[in-house]
C-alpha cells in the first residue's frame, strides 16, 4: 500500500480478525480472539481511523537502500534474538506453548547486552545496552503509553540490570508496570538514529529481519493508512 499512489491508498481500509498469540496491535483495539462474530460485525460497519506507520530505512548488504513499515513495534537487541530462537524452537517443537517455554530457557545462553550507539531526541546514547523497543503501538508490552495516530514513537531503551533486577523486571512487565523499572528508560520521539547496534538482531513486528549494514533510521509517517475499528 505505501509504495502506490496516495490516492489508491486512500480507496483502501485495512482490518484484522485476531488468531493465535501475541496479537498486541489487535488487542490495543479492544479485538479478542475466538470472538469472531462479534469483530466481522464491527468491521462490517466500516468505521474507519486514519492510522500511523513506524518507517525503517536502512542499506542491505548488497548496498541497496531499503525502506520498512510496521504497525506495532521494532525490537533491538535480547528481545529480538528471543523472537528468533521462539520461531526456530517452533519449526521443531510445532507447538507454540512448547516453543515460547524453550525460547526463554534458551535466554541464559544469549548475549545479555550489545555496544548501542543511538540518538534520540537530544540525548546520545552510547554504551552497552540489553534491548531497545521502538513503538508505533503497545510493542508487546515494551512501550505501554504508545499510540498509532499521535504521529510520535514511544521508546524503550533497557540497560542490562542485576538478575534480582532482571527478575524484577519480569514482574513488573507481567503487571503491565515495565517502565517503572529503573533499568527501563522511556523516549517520546518522531526520529530514532541507529548509528551503532553491534552484532543485535532486528526484529519487525514480531519478525526477524535481515540485520541492516550500518547505521538506520526509524521514522513515523502520520496518518497514512485507513484502519477500521471496533465501537
């Protein structure tokens, strides 16, 4: 859709019938799973919402520039490293419960932090750093605050704390109080500049993406996509 004409866009409304897991953009509407009657009837109804789009441009190892959107959130470090190994443990275990349980135990083998260099707002960051989230929309619960038409990304950035920390943090992102923990240092922000993420995977909207070479940017284009919601 973004690479037509804007007034093509335009004839078109996206929606969505939530299935399986982790469907955080769906339930930031207030859609459940199982209950499809009663999401067909609202999306029938045709209430549309202009929404935003997060945008990564990034260069390809072929020296391409590329661009990508997404509706929910990009992942920068451990966070999406366990969204790799959950979808290897997956092609082998076939079952979802089975793959996130090994995921997590797999964890302790991963690397905790990766040397970051970003640029957010006026503040440059450079130092190790365990994960960052970069939230157009709820990012799994990473960035709670963040909503897709105020044409701003919600950030995340999470230093590497102590386990009892770690421990702590889990609790508190269970309770839905993520940014309460002091290693968790939240953002407000149109522009995020990569300028260095060593050897962290990148994942996009719950995917992992190729790992772009060199620094990248991370924009919001407002109010590009017709979306239709609930009541």
């Amino acid at each position: 859709l973004m690479q037509t004409d804007s007034k093509v866009r335009e004839s078109v409304a996206l929606g969505v019938i939530p299935n399986g897991l982790m469907n955080d953009f769906a339930h930031f509407w207030g859609l459940t799973e199982g209950d499809y009657d009663q999401t067909i009837k609202w999306l029938k109804q045709r209430r549309i919402r202009k929404i935003d789009l997060g945008c990564i441009r990034y260069t390809n190892k072929h020296g391409e520039h590329c661009r990508r959107y997404f509706l929910n959130c990009i992942n920068i470090g451990l966070i999406a490293a366990i969204m790799n190994l959950r979808r290897q443990t997956h092609h082998y275990f076939g079952s979802r419960t089975l793959s996130f349980f090994f995921s997590f135990l797999l964890m302790i083998f991963q690397r905790l932090e990766y040397r970051m260099h970003l640029k957010i707002n006026s503040d440059t960051i450079k130092r190790n750093i365990m994960t960052v989230c970069i939230g157009n929309s709820t990012g799994y619960g990473q960035t709670p605050n963040a909503v897709p038409y105020n044409g701003q990304l919600d950030v995340s950035v999470v230093y590497h704390p102590e386990m009892t920390q770690l421990l702590e943090g889990f609790y508190l992102f269970v309770r839905g109080k993520f940014l309460n923990h002091k290693s968790v240092h939240p953002y407000r922000t149109r522009k995020v500049e990569v300028l260095e993420a060593r050897k962290a995977l990148v994942g996009i909207d719950g995917r992992l993406m190729k790992t772009p070479v060199g620094p990248f940017t991370i924009t919001v284009e407002q109010e590009v996509i017709n979306f239709l919601i609930p009541e």
